[in-house]
C-alpha cells in the first residue's frame, strides 16, 4: 500500500497535468481572435 505522502503526490502531479485543459481546448477550437465586430464595431 502507498503512503500518504505518495498518495498525496500522485494526486497533486494529476491535478497540475490536467488543470487548464478545457480552457486550452476552447483555444485550440475557438481561438484567441476578436471578431471583426469586435475590432471594428460594426
């Protein structure tokens, strides 16, 4: 069995890699740009 610490560890090093992920996906498929009606207020 794993100690706490390990557990703790484990947990923390998934938490980081998978914090972030629907906010970059949401990038990724929308992207950053403002909308022309946005930028020239149309």
């Amino acid at each position: 069995m794993a100690s706490k610490t390990k557990k703790t560890e484990y947990i923390r090093e998934k938490k980081r890699s998978t914090s972030g992920t629907k906010r970059k996906a949401a990038l990724r498929t929308k992207g950053t740009t403002k909308s022309a009606k946005v930028l020239f207020k149309d």
